[in-house]
C-alpha cells in the first residue's frame, strides 16, 4: 500500500501536452539512448526511403486511374445516372486489375512484412530504454548491455505475438477506411450535385467514425506492445492489461495518436504534390521525410510508454481511493 502511495506522489498526472513534452525531453537528455535508437532506426530508415518512393509512385498513378474521364458524353439523365456513373468503378477496376497487379500485391508484400518487422525491431529499444529514464532506474550501460538486456529472448517472443495481433488488427481497420474513401471517390463523386450531396452525407460519417475508431484503438493496441515489452507477455492478456489501464483515457489516447496521424499525413501530402518520389528529388524530399518518419516513430513508442505509466498511475490512484472509501464505510 505504501509503495503504490509512493508512485502515485511520484508521478504526477499528466496531459496530451505534458505526455509529449517528456517524450522529447528523454532523447533530448540522454545521448546514449538517442544514439542506441539511432542506431536500431537505420535499417527502418534505408528500407523507407525505397518503401515511401514505391508508394508515393502507386499513389499517384492510383489517382490518375481513378481521375478517368468519361467515355459517353452525350447521354441523358437517366442512362448518366444508370451507365456513366458505374461504368467508371468499373473501368478502374479493370484497369487497376490490368496494370497493377503485381505493384499492389508487391506494395501490400512490403507493408505487412519487412516495414513491420522493422517497425518491431525498433520499438522494443525505444520503449525498453524509455522506461529506464523515464522510471529513473537508467543504469550506467555499454552498447553491448543494451543490446544483451533490450533483445532478450522471452521479450522478443511475447512482443512478436503481440505485435502480430495489433498488425492484423490495424490492417483489417486500415483496408476499411481505404475502402470507403475510394467508394465514395470512384462511385458518388459521378452522380449529380443532389445524389452526391446524399450519399457523402452517408459515407463521410462512417468514414470518420472508422477513423476515429482506430485512432482511439491504436493507443490500446500500442499500449498491449509496450507492456509486451516491458512485462515480456505476449498473446491476448497485454490486451486485456491496456483495456483496463486505458479505462477513462481514452480521449488522450485519440489525442495523442491524432498527432502522430496528422504528422504522417502532413509530411507525406507535400513529397506526393511536389513528386519527390521520382529519383532526382530524392534527396530534396524523400530523404528528409523518411528522416522525419523515424524520428516520429521514435517519439510515438516514446509517448506511448509514457502514457502507459501514467494510466498505471491513474489505475492505482483509483485503487487507493476505492480502498479509503471502503475503509471509511466499514469504519463509520
């Protein structure tokens, strides 16, 4: 009871803002944490520039697809609304089906196995590491103690069972979204003013709400991988675990994850219009993206085990006082 008292006083409550300043004031303190995660990010950071510049290129020509112009021009209301405005769907499918196979298949190869691996590789340090500082219980290590303690056998097993989870479930969220935004940009945006009006009223407030979803469920999900890396648990019980710690946060949780969404989202828009995935302008854009990109991925496993401690935290002030007031009943 004492201890749990202690670590209430110790750390205090803190905020989306407050989370995100401690998240930069740990790399910003301590170089040998910077360094060692620097270190683990190259190999992220090689494969990024090649996985951003494939993207980026199946992106674009993705949109031209979908940006077709119609073939029929002169037809009335009825055959528009009936033909126009289905043979188009119809014609991206066969042509997306025609022309990039391979490149999609390729691009979801890409995106399911070696970005995620590396995603995987280059957590556990960031959190394992954080946790040290962050707890004040960051012992005077070499290089090769890091990697000795941080790549410990029982934690990259249990954390590889529940990334894999959280990786089926993001994908699954993230083909959803995909899905409608390109339903409502290939199919509805032919119709009518009045048509396209109805169904945008339609499939824009699905479309935030399965945002807003995996927004609020990615912080649970990157929660379950932060305990898997600190406690060494792997499979559904991390899950359960960031459940409950979550229980009552969960609007900092979309905060903080709302951030990290706009960051990818806000650096990415500028490479696509400006074409910096055409080789001469590598170096002008890719590259200090993907430099971006990883220093983001540094600082969300960062914040994401911040927030994990300061839900514990709240989990056991919440504790404390269910406990007084008992005592308090069973006193009076």
């Amino acid at each position: 009871m004492e201890m749990e008292s202690n670590l209430v006083m110790k750390n205090q409550k803190l905020e989306a803002s407050g989370i995100l300043r401690k998240a930069l004031i740990i790399p910003a303190r301590n170089i040998k944490f910077l360094t060692f995660t620097t270190l683990t990010s190259l190999p992220l950071f090689c494969f990024l520039i090649y996985y951003e510049s494939h993207l980026q290129k199946i992106m674009v020509e993705t949109l031209k697809t979908l940006n077709l112009p119609p073939r029929e021009a002169g037809m009335n209301r009825y055959l528009t609304y009936f033909r126009l405005s289905w043979s188009i769907p119809v014609e991206v499918s066969r042509k997306l089906n025609q022309d990039f196979p391979n490149e999609l298949f390729y691009l979801g190869f890409l995106f399911v196995v070696p970005l995620h691996l590396l995603h995987f590789v280059t957590a556990i340090p960031i959190v394992y590491l954080g946790s040290k500082i962050h707890t004040e219980e960051s012992p005077v290590m070499t290089i090769r103690e890091m990697v000795k303690k941080t790549f410990d056998k029982t934690r990259l097993k249990g954390t590889f069972v529940t990334f894999s989870y959280v990786l089926v479930l993001s994908s699954y969220t993230l083909l959803g979204l995909t899905w409608l935004g390109i339903t409502y940009y290939a199919v509805f945006r032919n119709f009518n003013d009045f048509d396209a009006l109805f169904y945008a009223v339609l499939c824009w407030p699905v479309f935030v709400g399965v945002l807003v979803m995996y927004l609020a469920w990615s912080s649970v999900w990157n929660v379950s991988v932060v305990i898997s890396i600190l406690d060494g648990a792997g499979g559904i019980k991390p899950f359960g675990q960031a459940i409950y710690l979550s229980s009552g946060c969960e609007w900092r949780g979309f905060s903080l994850m709302l951030i990290f969404f706009f960051w990818e989202i806000s650096l990415r828009l500028p490479c696509l219009y400006s074409g910096c995935y055409k080789s001469r302008n590598y170096f002008g854009g890719i590259i200090a993206q993907v430099c971006l990109f990883c220093f983001g991925n540094v600082l969300k496993w960062t914040v994401c085990m911040i927030y994990f401690y300061d839900c514990k935290n709240r989990a056991v002030e919440k504790k404390l006082k269910m406990q007084a007031k008992k005592r308090g009943e069973s006193s009076g």
